[in-house]
C-alpha cells in the first residue's frame, strides 16, 4: 500500500509543557488506521497538527512525500486533509451548501455562485448518501447527518485523507452501522481514513492498523489482525489489565442501609435492598430501566421518588428517614450522590479546587460563619486521592475528567459520608484515573463505608461490584454475588429471558 | 433532542405581519394617512434611521453592538455644515467613518474588548471632538445637498431613492456576497467559522467599518435635512437603531436576521410615530408605546423560536 501521509518526529509544547514528543505516523492508501490511547495520549493533538488546525513544535509533515506545512484547516483541507472534528465544524445558521464550501466559496465576479455550490453540494451529498436539500439549515439537521456533511465536505475537495475523531460518540446503532459502511466505501476507494476511538470493537473490525500512544508518546503501531483487545488495553495502559480493578472485599460487616417501599414514582412495583458495611453494589441493566431514578430517589432528587431508609452509624446507632425530602435530608444522615454529569450537576467548574472540595464541610455551617480555607483537610484529601495539580487555587475546570471525578469524591469524604450514590462513577475518565477511582472507593469501604453505583460499561460493573443487582422495569430482577458474574448472566437477566433470580428483600 | 433553527432568516416575518397590519389600520382609519405627503413625509422621516440600522444590523449579525452610530451621525453633520466645499466635507465624513469603525473592530476583534465597552467608550471620546469641533448648532450645508434630501421627483420624495440604494446595498452585500455570508457565520459560530478558514477578526472589523459608513451616510442625509449640523442631532439613533434591528427580529446574539427585518422594524416604528401623531396623542406617549412594541414583538418571536 502506498503511503499517502507520514508524520515524522512530531513534538508539540503547550507553554512548555509537552503534549506530544517525537511521535510518528504513517496513512496508507485504502486503510483504516485506528488512533487510540487515553484521554490526554495526544491523539487529538496529533490528529490536529495533520488538519492543520495545531502547528507542531518540531517536526514533519510529508503528503506524498513531499514535506508540507498547513498554516490553516483550510489549508490542509486544499491539500486534500477533511477532518470531522468531535464537535463538528458546521455553522448552524448557514445552509448545508454554504456551510461546505465556507471559506473557499464559488463565486462569479463579487456574487456568490450559489447555484454552482448547491449543485457541487448536492453531489457530494449523493456520494454519502444523503438526500437532503443543499439550501436546508444546517441547525435542522440531526447529529448523524451533520457528520455526512461533514464527509461529504471532504468529497467535495476530493481529499484523500479523512480524518474521524470519536465519530460514533453521539450516533445511536442504525447510524454507526451506516457510518461503518460510509468508512469501508472510502477505504475501498483508496482513501486513508484516521479513526480516532477507544472502543474495542470499531478498532478490531474496521480498522486494519492500530496506532497507540501513551502520554504524548508513541507506543507503537500494529497490525489489528497481531492484536486482542486486552493486548491492546495493556499497551495503551501501560501495563496489565489485571491491575486495573482492586480485589474485591473479603469480609462484609453489618448492614449499613437498609432501604425499603422504594419507588421511583407512584407505578413502580416497590423494592428492598441492603448494604452492608464495606460493600461495593452495582445497579446494572439495560438503558433506561430506572437504575438512575432508583440512585437519585435515595439521594432525595427524584421529584416522585420515596423510599424508607434505614441507616446505621459509625456508633452501630440506626437512623430511619423517609427519602424524598430533597438531597439535604440524604446528606444529613450520611447518602451522598455523585451525579453522572458531575460538570452540570456536581462541581462547581469555576471555583477553585480547595473550594469544591470543602463545600460539603461548609454546607454544615451556619450561613454567616466564615469560609475558612480548611488547608489541612483539603492538604490530605489531594494526598490521599492522588489528585493531580500544581495548585489548589487552580478552577476545578482545570482538571481531567478523572481528577475532577477524585475532587467530587473528596468533597463528601470530608464530610464522613457514610453511603456514596454514585452513576457512572468513571465516565470520561481515562483508563488510569479509573483504577485510583476504584481505589479509592475500595479504600472508603474498608474504613466502613458502602457505595452503590450504576454504570454501563458490564466490564466496571462486573470488575468492581461485590454484589449486582440487575434492574429491569425499575424493579430487581435478578441478584449476583462477585466472583459467579458473567456479562451474559446479566444479559440475559437484564433482558428478562432468564429463569431464576434470587430476589433477596 | 434536536435543536432547531428557523435557519437564519428568523422571525422576519413577524415584523412584516406587523407592518402590514399597522399600514391597514392607519390606512383605514385616517384619510389624512392616506394621503400622498403624509406617506412621502413618513418616508423621508424614517431614511436616516434605516440607513443607520441596516449598518447596525451587519455588526449586530455578528454578535457585537455598535453604540456609536449616534455620535458619527453628529460628527457627519458637524463636518458637512463646517466644510466649504461638499466633496470635501463627505470625503472627510466617509474618512472618519472608516476610522471609527477600524478603532471599533479592532478593539472587539483583536483586543477582545466587549462591544458595548469598546463603542461606548469611542462614542464618548467622539462626542467631545465633535463638540470641539461644533460647540452650538449651526453651518450650512450645500444647498445641492439639501435639494437631494428634501426634494421630489413628481410625488416621489428624493429620499425613496436613497432607502432603495441603502436597502438595496445592504442586502446585496448581505446575501449576495462572500463577506455577507461570513457575517452570519462568524455571528451562527465563530469558532467553526475560523476552522472554515473564515478569518474573524478581519471579518468582524469590516462588520463596524461597514457599520460606521452607514451611519456616516444618515449623517450626511441629515444635514441635508436640518440644512446645519448639530453635535447633538444624532444622540437617539444609537440606541434607536438597536431597537429598529431588533424589531425587525435579527437576534441580538447574532447569526439570524436580515436587511428585510431591518426594514420593516424601521417603518413599524415610523408608522406608529406617524399615527401617534395623527391621532394627537400626547407625543411623550410614543416612547412608552415604541418601548412596550419592542418588548411585545421580541417576546413573540422569542416563543416562536422555542416552538412553544
């Protein structure tokens, strides 16, 4: 196969600080080169420095082996580079045509040539697939199709290298699978396509070469065919899956909560669990089946959610409260809630750090006592969580995704939580910050702690739960202890095809 | 859920529904409306505020504000009534024009100066060179001038030719070309516009050079029409020429909107004006009923926009 693009020892420095050190990487005509790392490998660095959209520090750039350099997108984009960026690159307010050929409009004399742009679009549209009129507004377009857009923009250039980061993020299955045939119609044409994604199964069956890097560092690149998924997941690790998720309790204690008449509104069939100290439960299932409702009406946020709630303290006292009287009455006994979409419901992004996390200590106050600053308590939990930053001062937007998920976590620790409700504890976490999550999540159940979380990825859920509960139609359909967990068992048991189901109350 | 836009032309319409209704009542209820003068005297009233607000609408397209109209249409007027010769003193008009609108541009676009900071603080500098520059009211203005403002062709007023030059200019640079279709998208989303290959800055600095031309423009229809110049004449058509914009249902966060709009949000404001004033209602009044039907009218849209 032919080489159509090839970076050569590429470094790129943010003030100094390095995102990218020599790093390399070759596209091949009629190839579907898979991109791959962690969240802050320099993928899309890398990727933008090939659009033109990011200018390298050191290094080369070679288009038919002729060095090159992009001062614009648009520039790569002349040169035969299209690029659908993660946030797509569409102006919502102008027409598909006019938004295609934004930049380097058609035109006769001082008039925009529209006729000619509505046609050349409509082409291009054709090619993808897609019949829609090229005057449409490209805010009435949905997701998927603003992404053929984006592709045919590309077609009407006649690029020859496309660039996809994290294209199937918002697109729902019927529209990957199109996607996937789109991206197999462009290879076959000999195009060189850069897929950036960290899912397991685009990488192995639609791409023939995977290139890994770690840390702005190239790990390698590989033939698919040569590699597994967990051969692949330890080389964007770094090191063995195995490590990822910590051993499981060996010994619970008592029961810290016992919640029951739980309905997450007025049709919900009723339902009963416990927690017992030192316990780590996962609320699995499919999508939608009332997992989240049934965190959020124990966090006192469901508006029709009530439950009755038993909760035992560090001095073995029970406490009884009925949930439902907001998210203060769960957090003065104890529940606190970590939400999914920790940035819109959780943090407070433009706070500094030692501010998010001793909110929860401030909470307990009286409204005119002074904030102080807490610095030993906000000193050790950043200790103890391993949270990575120059400064405490720093806004919390600052951070990873991961780190982030650590100072939400810290915030209620420091107030001695004694039930942590969490969704999706690692969403948009990189695969190491993950661990140090679970870590210390393990490390708040063994000082007598529980967590009860909900995810969907069945591979968090089986690698860190103590105990699944598999919810369907807002109800436990079915009970497993860790270590007797397949992802089928819960499949199946989530789907509702499955015999038993030891529904413990 | 998807978002959805009513694409770029936005509620438009709404303000050319109200126009129409507004013309028939007037026309229906007041025989002295109806009558030739009074239309061609309504026309010539609302020239120099539609020249001023289809600038207006260009930078407002782009998501910015220019606060500064108001002071470079005085600054016309003092130049045009102060200068011998007419060629001259639009020449030196059209220069101080391009000046205002390359400080305003630059300031918002390079320096990232928030628009109403940025115009407010070069319309107050500007006010005291013009006061310095004309203290009083007073000049004369070349009596070629004052025929091409004041004057008619038959029952025509000259002034038609002037809003069909002035509209006809905006929307041809709007629709018609690659600068106006930068403008929407640097107002729809600057950033993917700048990826485009859209240059920004440059674009948004031509928006207020643009702007200010058509300001300098009402500046020197006005001195026609007052026959002076006047450091104070062009204070109300500042903030007016927002409203005349937003009437005319271009959105003040930019990227949706037009010369159309524009149009009909100006004679809206000068209908109800005109029928105010035959009716004979205590002129103060306008204000509150000119304040009441933006508020209305923007509402409307507004709900319309969220498909409620």
């Amino acid at each position: 196969m032919q080489t159509l693009i090839a970076a050569r020892n590429i470094s790129k420095r943010y003030d100094g600080v390095p995102s990218l050190t020599h790093v390399g990487i070759e596209g091949k005509a009629g190839s579907i080169h898979a991109v791959t790392g962690e969240n802050g490998a320099g993928k899309s660095t890398l990727m933008k420095i090939i659009a033109g959209v990011v200018k390298p520090s050191e290094g080369e750039l070679f288009l038919n082996g002729k060095a090159v350099t992009f001062r614009s997108p648009l520039d790569a984009l002349n040169a035969g580079i299209s690029t659908v960026f993660q946030e797509f690159s569409l102006v919502p307010n102008l027409t598909v045509a006019e938004t295609m050929f934004l930049g380097r409009e058609l035109r006769r004399g001082p008039q925009l040539d529209r006729a000619a742009m509505n046609a050349a679009a409509e082409k291009a549209l054709a090619q993808v697939g897609l019949a829609i009129d090229p005057r449409r507004s490209v805010g009435s377009l949905t997701v998927a199709e603003q992404q053929s857009v984006e592709i045919a923009k590309g077609l009407t250039v006649d690029a020859q290298i496309f660039i996809f980061d994290e294209p199937t993020a918002a697109l729902n299955t019927q529209e990957v699978a199109r996607l996937e045939i789109l991206l197999k119609a462009l290879r076959d044409r000999g195009k060189c396509i850069f897929y950036i994604s960290h899912r397991m199964r685009e990488i192995f069956e639609l791409c023939d070469t995977a290139t890994v890097l770690k840390d702005g560092k190239l790990v390698g690149s590989y033939p698919t065919r040569e590699l597994n998924a967990d051969r692949l997941l330890s080389l964007m690790v770094g090191r063995d899956l195995a490590q990822l998720y910590p051993p499981k309790a060996d010994s619970l204690g008592e029961t810290v909560l016992e919640v029951a008449q739980l309905q997450v509104d007025k049709q919900a069939a009723p339902l009963a669990f416990n927690l017992r100290r030192g316990e780590i439960v996962a609320l699995a299932g499919l999508e939608g089946q009332g997992q989240r409702e049934i965190v959020r009406t124990l966090a006192g946020i469901q508006p029709q959610g009530k439950a009755q709630i038993a909760i035992r303290d560090l001095q073995g006292r029970m406490s009884r409260f009925s949930a439902g009287g907001g998210s203060a009455r769960s957090l003065q006994h104890g529940m606190a809630f970590m939400p999914e979409d920790r940035k819109a419901e959780g943090l407070y992004l433009d706070l500094p750090i030692h501010a998010n996390l001793t909110l929860g200590i401030h909470q307990r106050r009286r409204p005119w006592a002074l904030a102080r600053r807490c610095s030993q308590v906000v000193a050790g939990l950043v200790k103890d969580l391993s949270i990575r930053t120059s400064s405490t001062s720093l806004a919390v937007i600052s951070l990873s995704g991961g780190n982030q998920q650590k100072v939400m976590l810290g915030r209620w620790l420091a107030v001695g939580a004694k039930v942590l409700l969490i969704e999706e504890p690692t969403r948009g976490v990189d695969v190491g910050a993950k661990t140090e999550i679970y870590n210390a999540l393990r490390a708040f159940c063994a000082q007598g702690g529980a967590v009860l979380f909900t995810s969907r990825e069945l591979p968090e859920v089986i690698g860190v739960a103590d105990r699944v509960l598999v919810i369907k139609d807002h109800t436990v359909v079915a009970e497993r202890s860790a270590g007797a967990i397949t992802e089928e068992d819960i499949l199946q048991a989530a789907v509702g095809n499955h015999a038993g189901g030891g529904h413990r109350s | 859920m998807k978002t959805r836009y009513a694409g770029r032309i936005g509620g438009q319409y709404l303000s050319a529904i109200l126009l129409v209704i507004a013309l028939a009542v007037l026309a229906a209820c007041f025989a002295q409306f109806r009558t030739v003068e009074n239309l061609g005297n309504l026309l010539v009233q609302a020239t120099p505020l539609l020249v001023v607000a289809l600038g207006q609408t260009l930078v407002i397209l782009t998501g910015g504000l220019d606060l500064s109209v108001g002071v470079m249409i005085s600054l016309a007027t003092g130049l045009i009534a102060n200068t011998e010769s007419p060629v001259l003193g639009v020449a030196m008009v059209l220069m101080a024009a391009v000046s205002l609108g390359l400080i305003n541009g630059v300031g918002v676009a390079r320096f990232r100066v928030h628009p109403i900071i940025m115009t407010l603080s070069s319309a107050t500098v500007l006010q005291g060179i013009v006061l310095i520059i004309l203290p009083t009211p007073g000049g004369a203005v070349a009596p070629g001038l004052v025929t091409a403002v004041n004057g008619s062709m038959g029952p025509m007023p000259l002034a038609v030719l002037w809003i069909v030059a002035a509209v006809l200019g905006g929307w041809f640079l709007l629709h018609r070309t690659r600068l106006g279709l930068h403008l929407y998208a640097v107002g729809g989303a600057p950033d993917n516009a700048a990826l485009a290959g859209v240059n920004v800055s440059w674009t948004i600095v031509r928006g207020y050079v643009l702007c200010a031309l058509f300001a300098a423009v009402a500046g020197i229809f006005l001195a026609g029409r007052i026959s002076s110049g006047d450091p104070w004449v062009g204070t109300s058509y500042g903030l007016d020429s927002i409203a005349a914009v937003a009437l005319g249902g271009t959105q003040l966060t930019g990227g949706i909107g037009g010369v159309w709009g524009t149009l009909c949000g100006t004679l809206l404001l000068g209908l109800v004006g005109n029928g105010m004033n035959l009716v004979q209602i205590n002129p103060f009044l306008l204000s509150v009923v000119n304040g009441a039907l933006l508020l209305v009218a923007v509402c409307l849209r507004r709900r319309q926009q969220l498909g409620l």
